[in-house]
C-alpha cells in the first residue's frame, strides 16, 4: 500500500469508492467511531447529485443475481441546492480528498452543476454521470463518443477543478468514448458503471419486470471480467489516468486492474456486503514486486 | 457459533458475541456464513440476509430462521463452531417501554416473531407485562410461540390455538381494551392489516419491516419503503421500527431476497 497522485490530488493509497456504493454520512450514523479509525477509501465519491430533488424509483429496487445485484435504485438526492447546503459541510470533514459526482440531461444543466460545484472549496474533483439519457436524442451522453467529447467540451471551461468522466460501458466501442472525452478536455476517466440488466417477477404470470424501474444496472463478481477487459482496452486508448472499478472483492482483483493500467480503483458492490472492504483490499495491496 | 436449535419449522441460531455492542429491541444483524456464501441454486447468496435479532443472553446472540431460500438454508445449515460474518446490530428498533402507560400488545407472524421475544425481555425488565399475539401458517410453525412467554396463537390451519388470523386476535384485544400500544412484525399482509386496524381505532403502532437490502447501513437505497408524504425512507436505518402513522401501506413486493 503506498501513496498515489492522482489528478493532483496525493492519496495515501489507490482504492476509493464507486459512486453510490457508500453513503458516507448513513455510515458515520451506523458505526461513529469504528468508521473514523479507518475511512476505508483513500477519496470519497458522492453519489450522484442532479440539479433538482429526485425520490428515486419505485421498490423493488434490488435483484439478487449469479454473483451479483442488479439495482434499480434511481439516483435519489436532494438535488444541487441539498447536497451543498446540507451534506456538503459533513462530506468535508472526511479525513479524505472528496469528488463529487453529477449527472445532467444536458450540456448547459451540466456546465450548470458543475460551475456550481466549482465554487466550492470542499470539493476537490468533479465526476460526471454520463449514464443519462439525453433530453433531445434520448440516447446516454455517455454511449455516443460524438455526443461524448461535445458535452465535455461545452462543460469542461466551467471548473478549474479535475474533470472525471464516468464511463457507460453500454456502449458499442468504450475505448472511443474514453478518447473522446480526452479530447474534449476530461482529466480522468472511471469505468465501469452498471452493465444494464433485467429480472422478471419469479412467480408472476403474465410475466412481470420485477424492479420498479423495469430494468436495473447489474454489478459484483459478475462483472468482473468484462470490467477486466474494458479498463485494459480504455487504458490503451487513453493517456490520462483511468479508474478502474467492477467486481474487486479483494487485493488481487484491484491488482488486476492496476496490472491493465488502472491509477485508481474503486470498489463499489463489495462494500455492502462489507463496509470495511475498501480498508482491507488496501492493506493487502503489497507494492508492486516481481 | 454456538449452538443451532430446532424450534419446530424454525431454526434458532446462537452465536457468541460477548463483546458486541447490547442491540436495542428491533434491531437486526446482517449475516452471512463465513465459508461457502455462494453456489447454491442460481448461484446465490451473494449478499448478506438481515435478520432480527431475536434475544441476547449470556453473551450470545438469537436468531430464528426458516429455510426459505439459498441464503436461509446455508445459514440453517450451519453447524456449532462454524463461522459467521455479523455485522449489527443495525437499524432503529422499537421505543419501549410505551409512554403514558398504554398497554403493549405485541403481534407476530410466522419468523417475524423473533424482534418480539427481546421484546418482551426488554419490558419485562422494565416492569411491563406484555400482550402477546401469535400467528401461524401451521402446528409445525406454531411451535415457534415457545420462543415468547405466555402467547395466544393462531393458525391459518386451526391445528393450533384459533383458526385463523392473528388480527382477529388482536380486533378482539382491542375490543376489550383500545388504550394500547401495538407493537408487529410479520409479513406484508398482516402488517398492512394492523396498520389499517390500529389507524381506524387511533391506537398507535410500531412496525418492523422487511425489505430486500443489499447492505444494511444505508448505502444501497435499496430498501425504500414509501411514506404517507410521498416520499421514500430507507428499512435499514430510518427503520426497520418504523411508526405505522408514517406509512403509505406495508407493500408486499419488497421482500428480501431469501
């Protein structure tokens, strides 16, 4: 385990949390003292915060699949106006870097969301969601690599602070995605994000979706491989750093990914399952040897 | 863990946790076995099930379980000296003992019974004698009640106590003496029956739910159950003790993965 730079920002060791896998003020709440001993990313990803409110989508949420989960979960925040007011103050007293996360239907809600974030001195990078369905097109930002390096283009003057894009890894070519969010002037990229899934209702007849919001986002152990394949193929387009993320359950996986060109890696799924994993995959992250 | 107990359909698990932190009445754990989590049929489980806890004494913890699914049935399974991972306690349980002296009436259903024994521990201890309102699908479930002092129970099948359900046993309690508290958990039907019961006569009630979660400590947002304003609150930590006046309606679709 041994210090990384990453973006500028120096980080005591290379894991850190997929966004909306850790909420770190329900966790303080959860375990107080335990948790301040040990935070167990070296920075902390927010979950997803968009311009206005959102509740989320209906129950059920979750899906338990072959080594995985499928969520539904919907991206519930308070919006802009909530997060800055009330969360932001209790995310800035982590003992870590924080990056905040956002996602916008446009380019103009975007560049709105992140000039706002800019701002603010508590926030030490930007991440973007590019996982959402453009108003006009309707299809993901972040699956068009044309789409892709204009909507970071048009944003990308709106903060001095990184810019790090989250890759859709629904998409036909990543690798051209991440190289086009290089050129339109991103300084990181992070995949992968959720690969879309569904699950039917076990019982139902006529057939049913079981999630609320039809179709979810599968991730765990299940994904591993093919995250394994699209940080190798992403790393070798690109030259600015990648962080690498899906399925790591342990130092070896988050090894993998840094042996295929990863700076970062996140672990995301693993860490409901234990809130200490982040800590864990740490310490057992040897320095690189041979 | 130390000891698994059968308690007719049901299993009790006991494990030594001497050190744990005291959980409060309502509280759950999330639990996994600590060897072969996984490769059961569709091979699940992959998350940790949440799960009351039951009792504590002499530094174990109690769980009951019914093997309903691949993660219940590793868990039912296991044997002494096995390990498992635990993680709680967790949640907000219920508030007891109740203000202004209002009777307790505790109503349970089927594995849902389990919050109810520490439960009534927890009152005992303070003094307060609880009602207690068991019910059952079956004799073979029905011996689960041992697991609560003194419970009138009903079955679905009448083989045991009143045939039929527990909320007619509780309509009669209350016809008798409305200045109650109640406090349930059980399955989504009986909970939205005494939601709407206990609404209709103003008695209040406290809840304790089951959702699908993946984690249990308010990261996933995958538990949302929704409340009366429109809005979602999250079974593990804005519950899973939730007060009935807050709910929309107990739905049945949010059941956990078993």
């Amino acid at each position: 385990m041994s210090p990384v730079e990453f973006c500028g920002l120096e980080l005591a060791h290379p894991i850190v949390n997929g966004s909306g896998t850790f909420d770190a003020i329900a966790a303080y709440r959860a375990f107080g003292e335990a948790l301040k001993q040990e935070f167990p990313f070296a920075a902390f990803i927010s979950k997803t915060i968009t311009l206005r409110p959102r509740a989320g989508n209906p129950a059920p949420r979750l899906w338990e699949a072959p080594a995985g989960l499928i969520n539904s979960i919907g991206l519930p925040n308070k919006g802009l106006d909530g997060y800055l007011a009330e969360d932001l103050s209790q995310l800035a007293r982590l003992p870590v870097p924080l990056i905040t996360n956002v996602m916008g239907s446009t380019a103009a809600e975007i560049s709105q969301l992140v000039q706002r974030c800019d701002a603010r001195e508590e926030i030490n990078a930007i991440e973007l969601n590019v996982s959402c369905p453009n108003v006009q097109t309707g299809l993901d930002i972040g699956a068009d690599p044309r789409q892709l390096e204009e909507v970071v283009r048009t944003v990308r003057p709106h903060t001095s602070k990184s810019l790090i894009v989250k890759l859709t890894p629904n998409a036909a070519d990543v690798a051209e995605c991440a190289r086009a969010a290089q050129e339109g002037g991103a300084d990181a990229v992070s995949l992968i994000n959720t690969l879309r899934a569904m699950a039917l209702a076990p019982t139902a007849s006529p057939a049913t979706r079981w999630l609320g919001g039809g179709t979810g986002g599968l991730s765990g152990p299940a994904i591993r491989t093919v995250a394994l394949a699209q940080v190798a193929a992403v790393a070798a387009r690109v030259e600015i750093p990648v962080i690498g993320m899906g399925g790591v359950q342990c130092a070896a996986h988050a090894r993998d990914l840094i042996d295929v060109g990863a700076t970062l890696v996140a672990v995301g799924t693993e860490s409901f399952r234990d809130p200490l994993a982040g800590a864990r995959i740490a310490r057992d992250l040897a320095p690189h040897s041979t | 863990m130390s000891a698994n107990e059968q308690l007719g359909a049901y299993r009790v698990l006991r494990v030594s946790d001497p050190d744990g932190p005291r959980p409060d009445p309502g509280q759950f754990a999330m639990l996994a076995a600590a060897e072969r989590w996984g490769g059961g049929e569709d091979e699940r489980p992959y998350l940790a099930r949440a799960f009351s806890i039951a009792r504590v004494r002499d530094g174990e913890a109690h769980y009951l379980l019914e093997d309903v699914g691949p993660g219940t049935r590793r868990l039912c399974e296991l044997q002494a000296g096995e390990g498992l991972l635990v993680l709680g306690p967790l949640g907000r349980g219920f508030a007891a003992p109740p203000h202004q002296d209002r009777r307790p009436l505790l109503v349970g259903g089927g594995v849902g019974i389990a919050p109810l024994a520490i439960l009534q521990d927890t009152l005992a201890s303070a003094d307060f004698s609880s009602t207690v309102l068991l019910g059952f699908r079956d004799g073979a479930r029905g011996e689960g009640a041992a697991l609560l002092n003194g419970a009138s129970v009903a079955t679905d099948d009448g083989s045991v106590g009143h045939a039929g359900l527990v909320t007619e046993l509780l309509a009669s309690e209350l016809d008798r003496d409305g200045y109650a508290v109640v406090y349930a958990c059980g399955p989504a039907p009986m909970l939205e029956a005494v939601r709407v019961m206990c609404m209709e006569r103003d008695v209040p009630a406290q809840l304790a739910l089951e959702a699908g979660m993946a984690c249990g400590f308010g990261a996933c947002y995958g538990c949302a159950v929704r409340t009366r304003g429109g809005g979602y609150l999250r079974v593990c930590v804005d519950g899973p003790v939730i007060e009935a006046a807050e709910l929309e309606r107990v739905d049945e679709h949010a059941g956990a993965p078993a």
